[in-house]
C-alpha cells in the first residue's frame, strides 16, 4: 500500500533566554527534561514526524537563542518558517513584555506574505511554579493574543517539567502550520534541507 509523502513544517521557538524554550523542546520531542540549565548558542534544530487527520507531517522545529547577542543571526533561519512559537516565562513579566518584539522581528526577518495572518502560538511556561511566583495574569496574556492580526493567537500555559499542555500546544502549533499551508494557493510541499539530522535517541541524548 502506498503511503502519502510526508508535508515538511518549519517551526521557529522564539523568546527570552531561559524561558523554557529549549526545555519545551526536548520534553517534545524525546519525553524528558533536565534541571540543568544550558543556553543555546545560535540555534538547535530538533526533527519530529507526527500524524496529522490520517496525514504524515514532518516538524522541524528551530530552537533560537535568546540571548540579544545571537539575535542578528537568529534572523536567517526564520526564513521559510510556516509557524513560530511565541515562550515566555509565566514568573518573569520582563520575559512577557518582550513578546512584542521578538513578534516584530520574526515578522520582518521572515517576511511573510499576509503577516496579519500568519500563524502564531504563545506559551506561558513553568505553570508548576506559579503558584508562589506568578507574574503574568492569565487575562493579560489572552489580551494579547486577541489584539495581534486578525487571527486570534492560541495561548498555553505549559510546564516542560510536569509535561503539562506541551503536546497540545505543539500539535497546535503543527495544524496551524498546516493550514496556512494548505490556504496558500503557491503552496507546493517541499524538500528542506535537514542539516545532520539524527534519530530521536541521538537528538535527545543528555
């Protein structure tokens, strides 16, 4: 029996170091998190394949880093991106405020062509911890999401540590990108280069 080929998606995770972007990513894609704090440098690209409505998807999920100086390179690989994660961290209003501009800069590295529409999703990591050290009201961060472009931008608020509503966010994530996709009247499914892509153990390993 014939397999249909799978569509490649380009995600892009933007937001301030220490976030919880990397960590997001690794509970994700290989089920784990480490307490060890390590910053990217540059980016990280992590491979995951998932089923989509009976569709194979392939995600290939950039991991950028937060710090202001990488940000000037950063830029190039939001190029080609079909959704971009919005972290911050729920404790850290500072990590909030800057949604603003790391939206702003994607928008115009990347250059979509309907940057109004362009598919976004927001979020609030380390839920487990806010209990004594919330910063960020929830209704703050659905104000937000409801006043960027005409879409309304899915907000969750995660935990990569207590593995809460990351599964759900990234498949959020990987069906709006899909969308646009399939809404796009020049969308043809594409070959992208994955650069020394490895199997999930290897991509995984602490």
């Amino acid at each position: 029996m014939r397999t249909s080929r799978p569509r490649i998606l380009k995600i892009v995770i933007l937001g301030e170091s220490g976030v919880g972007k990397t960590s997001l990513m690794d509970r994700y894609v290989c089920n784990e998190f480490s307490q060890q704090y390590k910053a990217t440098i540059g980016a990280d690209f992590y491979t995951k394949d998932v089923i989509i409505d009976d569709k194979p998807v392939g995600l290939q999920i950039w991991d950028t880093a937060g710090q202001e100086r990488y940000q000037s390179l950063g830029s190039a690989f939001y190029r080609g991106a079909d959704a971009c994660v919005l972290v911050y961290d729920m404790t850290d209003a500072r990590s909030f405020d800057a949604l603003d501009s790391w939206r702003d800069e994607f928008l115009i590295s990347a250059a979509p062509r309907d940057p109004d529409s362009f598919p976004f999703v927001v979020m609030g990591n380390k839920v487990d911890v806010i209990d004594r050290a919330r910063a960020v009201p929830t209704k703050k961060a659905q104000d937000w999401c409801y006043s960027k472009g005409t879409n309304v931008i899915p907000l969750f608020e995660t935990s990569a540590m207590d593995d809460i509503n990351v599964e759900a966010a990234f498949d959020a994530v990987a069906r709006s990108g899909l969308r646009r996709g399939e809404q796009d009247e020049d969308f043809i499914p594409r070959d992208t280069v994955e650069i020394n892509r490895k199997p999930v153990d290897e991509q995984c390993a602490c």
